[in-house]
C-alpha cells in the first residue's frame, strides 16, 4: 500500500469556512468516484486563538493505493481529470504540494474525531541518501518522538525510493504525524523534556530551516 500526500492553501480570498465546505462535499464526492482509491483523509486546519500567523496550509490531503501502478492508471480518467478541474475552485495551485510516500506506523494508538493533529514537512540534509534519512528518522528519531508524551499515534510517511531513483526531488522527502487530545495536550507535549530532546536530534537529519506544519483535525471519507 501506499499514500499521496497533498498540502495546499485555499484560494486568496476564500473563506475558510466555504473552502471546507466545498472540500469536504463536492469535491470530495469526486475523488471518491476514482478507481482503485482504498482510503481518503481530510486534514482540515484548525482556526486557534493561541496562532498569530496563518497556517503553512489550509488543508492535507492523505490517498492511498495498492501500488503506484494503481495510482498512474488515474491520469487518463474522466473521473481524476473532473477531481483536478475542481481543485481551481477552492485551491490556490501555486501552493500545493503532494509527494508519494510509504507508510510506517510508530505508535500505533487510537484516534477519535475530536483529536487534533500535527502534520509537518521534512527535508533532509543535503549530505544524506534518502536511505541514510530513513534509516535515522526511523531507529533514532522515531523512538524519540514516540516518547513524547500525549503522542498517542504517530506516523512517518517517507518518501518513495522511487522518486530519488527518477532523478526527481519530492516536495518533502517526509512527513510526520502526530494525534493528540486536544491542542492542550499538544502544548503540553511541547513542553516536555521528552520534546526537546526529539527538537535536539533534527539537526542530525533534518535541513536547517523552519518545519512547514498544520495543526488540523481529521475526516476520513467513505469510499
């Protein structure tokens, strides 16, 4: 199995509101009619009192397929040229952002509708293989941040092998996320010596530079 991951912002001008709308009803009525679709996540971002900025991104997008052959065998479709042509009426494409990533599950806890959800960007050193990345995020940096506590699931979403092996560079080369309670116990988790030492270990692997994230709550889509 793998996943698409896709972040995007909203159309400028757009309100928040009518962007969720449209995504979560008509929008997602059309990706749902793809063939060989098996699961679909909504990551709506959540509006907090606590944030001074706008979020990095207005929405994350998760699909998974059996196998990248799956995935390819969309493009001619009626039905994945329909899904694009409606991205122009809530998505600002200058901004999205989508690689193909295979699933690895750290902490493999519940999840419930009311959880919110961190969901970051990575971009590794330079001076690393994307075999040498994977291999520290997931032995060294991945019992860290499954020690977080609050972190009741976590998952790392890598960057398929493929991609390097093209020559193409992925939008992210991975993608983190993290449940937790509420934003309480997330803020809580942040201040935790556990956190800090997770924060500690990204120089070790990581691209100097912030981390793009969204903090965002989850609706999974029947398909």
């Amino acid at each position: 199995m793998i996943k698409l991951v896709a972040f995007f912002k909203r159309t400028p001008g757009l309100p928040v509101e009518e962007f969720q709308r449209h995504w979560r009803t008509r929008h997602a009525a059309l990706v749902v009619r793809q063939a060989g679709l098996r699961r679909y996540v909504q990551n709506h971002a959540v509006a907090s009192a606590d944030r001074e900025r706008e979020p990095d991104f207005d929405g994350v997008a998760e699909a998974w397929f059996d196998d990248v052959d799956a995935m390819r065998a969309l493009a001619p479709s009626a039905e994945y040229a329909a899904v694009r042509a409606d991205e122009a009426n809530f998505i600002d494409p200058a901004t999205m952002r989508a690689v193909v990533t295979d699933e690895i599950v750290v902490v493999d806890g519940g999840t419930r509708s009311t959880d919110v959800k961190l969901i970051a960007g990575l971009r590794k050193l330079p001076e690393l293989s994307p075999e040498q990345f994977r291999k520290h995020w997931r032995d060294v940096h991945g019992p860290l941040a499954a020690a977080i506590p609050g972190n009741r699931r976590y998952v790392q979403c890598a960057a398929r092998l493929g991609i390097y092996r093209a020559g193409r560079a992925p939008a992210f080369d991975g993608v983190p996320m993290s449940w937790f309670d509420d934003e309480g116990a997330m803020g809580a988790a942040a201040a935790s010596p556990a956190y800090a030492r997770t924060r500690a270990d990204e120089p070790n692997f990581l691209a100097p530079g912030r981390l793009p994230f969204v903090i965002a709550r989850e609706i999974e889509i029947a398909v």
